[in-house]
C-alpha cells in the first residue's frame, strides 16, 4: 500500500485546523452564560411578603432595567419599616444591572431583593441609605447565601448604574449627599467590608455607578465617623483621609485625617487638571487625628481633589465648590 506523506501532513492539518476552528466556534458561543432574574421589594425584614417589579433573562453584558413602581397605599401606613419605602423603590427605578461577558462559569438565576436600610446590620460610624441583595442559583453550584460571596471570573465585574434625578431625592430625605456615598457589602455579623466593591469616579453625567466583583448585599451610606475626630481621645490604629465636610461646600470646608504614627506629612488640594492650588500641610506630625479648615474663595467653582501622604500612606478623594 503506497502512502503519500505530503498529502497525508495536509489532510492531517486541514482535519487539525478544523478542529480548532470548531473549538473555537464552541468556546464563543458558550461564553455568555444565560441569566434569568426577578427583582423584588420585601414588605418585611426576613422577606416572607414580597412585592415583584420585574423579571426576565438575557445574557452577560446585557442590561436589565428596573422600572418605576407605585408602591401600594395599605403598605405606606404599616410603621417605621416602611418610611422611606416609596422613595426607596423610586431611587431604584431606571436603574441598570449588568455582568461583563466572560463572568460567569455557569447559568444562574438572580432573586433581587430592594430593601430598607433598616433590614441591613447596623455598624458604628456607618450611615446607611439603602440596600439590595443579590441571591444566586448557579446550574451547577446551586443556592449561594447572600450573606456569602458569589465570585465572578477574575478581572470581570457587574455594576449597577443609579439615575441621579431618582436617587437624590432620597439622599435629600436623609441628610446625604452624592460625593459622601460610599458603597460596601453587608456581612452578617461582620463589619463593613469595602474590597471588592468601587464607585465610578467619573460617570456619564446624571449618573451614579457603582461596581462590583462579586454578588452577595450591599450597602449604599456614607461613613460619617470620621466628622467627630474631635471627641476620639485614643490614638487612630490606621491611617484615613475623611471627607470633607461639608461637600459641596462654599467657601470653606473641614478636612479630617488620622496618623497612626508620626512622620512627614502632607496634605495638598489640585484642581481637576492635577495643578497644584494650595498645601495645606507640609511637616512632620505626630500620631493622632486632625482636622484643617480649607478656605476657597479665591477659587472658581468646580471639582477639586486633595491628597494625603504620610511614610508610605497616599489617598486622594474629591470635593466640590459651588459658588
């Protein structure tokens, strides 16, 4: 029997080409993972009443909205769980839930719960406004706690994009403001965990994002200890960079920080194309917690940035002067 070795190889490559090509065809259409969801507003804390805004399915990097919703006039009367309620489901409404393609490792189905920041574990120093909980049922890995963490693929996200115009309204209702809100997951038991979990620092305007490495609760509020430096007698165990207070602010605003131990320091205000406008501190402090009024009346209204650094400490955070 007489073989042909050059057609043999290239029977062998057209048969290895098409192989590959097929494995490839297999992998990209399989990538996006289906994701079926419903999104709810408990009328109680432990979720046995529940009132349904929507449900649907669709793909990684598709966008699911959550639309507006009257809540019913015989829950509005029912005590102090439901104060806020009305205004809670309105923050939501318009908002835009997504996972980046390539997440997933499997199907799953999403139970969102919207839910009181009264239903959320309470911490010091933390002020919460509101609350969402993701529940997961993966195809393959079943039910995930959502007081446990449902990781997505490394270096992929989801993200949540807020409209502003239905969000400040509540804020307004409870004393906070856009450029306080931080964003953290609830652990049960735990405190406050803010890896994982980020808020766009320069978004579409009229919008609030905030994004997310894993599913689990989460809490919108602000961390409002460090405005009482003042009364804290003991020295600060980690270095922080407060807030300012108050944000927007015109014209004069109060910087908090905390120094665990002594060293150079340096505290410096830039404008949003990063030119220097003013140092506020430039020496070397012992251990302990501070606060530095910052006077901007000889500044243009628009968002400025200040930095901290102290030894191998930097954190840089954003305020507003509206004039």
């Amino acid at each position: 029997m007489n073989i042909n070795l050059k057609e043999w190889e290239k029977e062998m490559k057209k048969e290895l080409l098409t192989i590959i090509l097929s494995l490839f065809l297999i992998t990209t259409i399989t990538a996006q993972h289906n994701i079926s969801y419903g999104v709810s507003i408990p009328v109680d804390c432990d979720g046995s009443t529940k009132l349904k805004l929507v449900s649907g399915s669709g793909l990684e990097g598709e966008e699911f909205v959550i639309p507006s919703y009257e809540i019913p006039a015989e829950y509005l009367v029912l005590g102090e769980y439901f104060q806020n309620l009305q205004l809670i489901a309105n923050a939501f409404a318009g908002a835009k839930i997504s996972l980046q393609s390539g997440a997933l490792n499997e199907d799953v189905a999403l139970e969102i719960d919207l839910t009181s920041a009264k239903c959320s574990t309470p911490f010091d120093n933390f002020k919460q406004a509101l609350s969402f909980t993701v529940k997961v049922v993966g195809s393959e890995t079943g039910s995930h706690d959502p007081f446990t963490d449902y990781n997505f693929n490394e270096d992929k996200k989801a993200y949540v994009i807020f409209k502003l115009e239905n969000l400040i309204p509540l804020l307004q209702e409870l004393n906070m403001e856009i450029p306080d809100i931080i964003a953290w997951f609830d652990r049960e038991g735990l405190s406050p965990d803010l890896t994982g979990i980020s808020i766009e620092p320069e978004p579409k305007e009229g919008e609030f994002v905030i994004y997310l490495s894993h599913f689990s609760k989460i809490v919108l509020g602000t961390n409002a200890g460090t405005t009482d430096v003042d009364v804290i007698d003991q020295l600060p165990n980690d270095y922080n960079l407060g807030q300012n207070y108050p944000n927007p602010f015109n014209p004069a605003t109060t910087i908090s920080y905390s120094l665990p131990q002594s060293g150079f320091t340096k505290l410096t205000v830039y404008n949003s194309i990063g030119v220097e406008v003013n140092t506020l501190v430039s020496e070397i402090k012992s251990a302990g917690n501070y606060k530095i009024s910052f006077e901007a009346s000889e500044l243009t209204s628009g968002i400025y940035f200040y930095d901290l650094t102290s030894n191998n400490f930097r954190s840089t955070k954003k305020m507003i002067l509206i004039k």
